[in-house]
C-alpha cells in the first residue's frame, strides 16, 4: 500500500465533487442529492484518514480483514463504512458489525445471514441489491427478472434496511442501458411499494453518465487515490 498526499487527495476529491455537480445540476438535479462513496480498498489508513480530513466522509471496502484493521486505526474519526462486492458467506458476520452500508446483496441467504449477524444496539444495515445488468455469467448480481423475488424475501428482515439497487455494467462498453435498466427496477419496485431511495451505480470512468441516469451514489476509487496497485 501506498499513501497518496493530501494536496493530491485533497485536489481530486474536489474535482470529482464539481464534476458531480455539474452532472446534477445539468439534469435538473441538487447536487447534495448524489454522495461520493471514495473507495479505499488497497489504500491505507493514512489515505483515508487524509481524505477525512479534506471532508470526505463515506468509503468503500472490497476486503473484509484490510477494513477491519483501518477502521481499527481510524476508530477515531466518524466515517460511514461502505461494503463493495461479492459477499462470502465466512465473512457476513464481520460485515454485519462493522459496516455502515453492504452495497451487492444478489442472495436471499447472505441477506439472512447479515440479519441474524448484525447486532441489536447498532442501527439498520442499509442494503443494496446487485443486479446484473449486462447478464455477464462471471458476474455477480441477481437477473433484472429475479430482483422482484429478492426485494420480498429481503425487505423486512431485522436489522436491515433496504435501501435501494447497485450495479456494474460490462466493461468498455456503453454503460447507459444498465443505469437505466436500473433505474428502471427501482421505479417498478417502488410502485409496488418497497419505497426505496438508491441507486448506487457509477465508478471513476462513468459516475458523470450515472449522475445523469440518476444514480445518488457513485462508488470512486482511482480518481481520488490513483491507480490500485493491486485488487
């Protein structure tokens, strides 16, 4: 790992922020609608700790053990800790206490597990679903067509909130249908009453066209800390 100076985190958090804008403000949107989730796996403490203090508050973790020992060294701060990605079974428990948010729930027993797991004192786990968009066999996420059945089956489970969709469409290729599809699945989930509120989709090559398609976070890694050197 490596740390990344402040003026440099400082400079990119801020380009990233007016770029975020622009796109909102384009689409007849409020800025302060959209979060910026700066995703710090393969990053050190230090580089998170130095994002914090340029006001970024929210970060993404792919890596169950790598999170754990910086929220250890950075318990002092007051970060909303945001897990990315596939979800081992092995792992939901650490998840369930140690994470904020759990971006890429796509089955109905890792909902269960985080359930069970996630304890009574701490507020709700907020859940997204991943879905797949691009219908990638080597991807993870639900089908569009399944997302219905997993919506019933994790709404209402204690300790977790449902909170809206995630997803990653194909690399190199146009990412605007799978923001749309959805976009479209939350407004069709909603008119069946689930009242959900997030879209997390969009990285560092595409968050503008996700802003666009009404994503409300965008998930930003290399564009604030570099280029990962590994993961």
């Amino acid at each position: 790992m490596r740390i990344v100076d402040k003026p440099v985190i400082c400079s990119a958090i801020a380009e990233v922020k007016e770029h975020m804008a622009r796109a909102a403000r384009e689409n007849s949107r409020l800025p302060d609608e959209v979060t910026l989730v700066a995703v710090s796996k393969t990053f050190p403490a230090e580089s998170i700790r130095t994002a914090a203090s340029c006001g970024q508050r929210d970060f993404g973790e792919s890596y169950v053990q790598e999170a754990l020992a910086k929220q250890k060294a950075l318990s002092g701060l007051d970060l909303v800790w945001h897990f990315i990605g596939p979800i081992q079974s092995n792992k939901t428990q650490e998840i369930a206490e140690n994470f904020d948010w759990v971006h890429g729930v796509d089955r109905e027993k890792i909902a269960l597990r985080l359930s069970r797991q996630h304890p009574a004192s701490l507020q709700a786990l907020n859940v997204c679903l991943q879905v797949n968009v691009s219908g990638e066999s080597t991807k993870s996420g639900v089908a569009p067509d399944e997302v219905f059945a997993l919506a019933a089956n994790v709404s209402g489970l204690p300790g977790l909130q449902l909170r809206g969709l995630m997803a990653i469409p194909a690399p190199n290729q146009d990412p605007r249908p799978g923001f749309r599809l959805l976009r479209t699945l939350k407004n069709a989930l909603n008119e069946r009453g689930y009242k959900l509120d997030t879209l997390s989709m969009g990285m560092s090559g595409d968050y503008e066209i996700a802003i666009q398609e009404g994503a409300t976070l965008v998930r930003v890694g290399s564009a604030i800390f570099g280029k990962r050197e590994y993961g």
